[in-house]
C-alpha cells in the first residue's frame, strides 16, 4: 500500500516517511542481535560499528529526501509521481 500505482490502491499519506525512516531502518536489529548472539567481544564491537555506519547513511538519505518533500510540499509517493508527470526530478 506505500507504493503508489494507478489502479485505484490506497494511498498512504505519510506513505515516503513511513517506507524509507522506518521499513528500511529495520535492518539495523538483525546487525545488532546477530553481535550480540555470538557471545564475543569483538563481534559485537563490529556488530556496533555497523550500525553506526547504517544509521550514518540512514542520515544522509533523509537528508536527501527532505529536499523532495520540500519540493513536493508532501510525504506522499502519489503526491511526489504527480509532479513528475511533466519533469523528472534529477
């Protein structure tokens, strides 16, 4: 239901902050637990260091989106394919 199409689905109002800040950030549990669930010091120190290193990119991507929903003035994947029936936002 985040990802619009023209078949009549329901759209999602918060529907890019939802799938991008929340769906994607999911990844960072199994990284975490997966340290943890070894039982050694230095598979959870890597463990933590790949979680600073997703949410560091996690960041830069919100911070790439904030510009399209600034653009858009909507969280909204609809919202943001309507504007780009005419120009593509590159």
């Amino acid at each position: 239901g985040v990802i619009p199409h023209d078949l009549g689905l329901v759209d999602f109002d918060m529907g890019m902050l939802f799938f991008f800040l929340c769906c994607l950030s999911l990844s960072v549990y199994p990284l975490l637990s997966a340290g943890w669930a070894s039982n050694c010091k230095y598979s959870l120190l890597g463990s933590l260091r790949a979680v600073a290193q997703t949410i560091s990119y996690e960041v830069s991507l919100a911070l790439i989106l904030l510009s399209y929903v600034f653009l858009v003035g909507s969280f909204s994947f609809m919202e943001l394919s309507y504007y780009q029936e005419s120009m593509w936002f590159v």
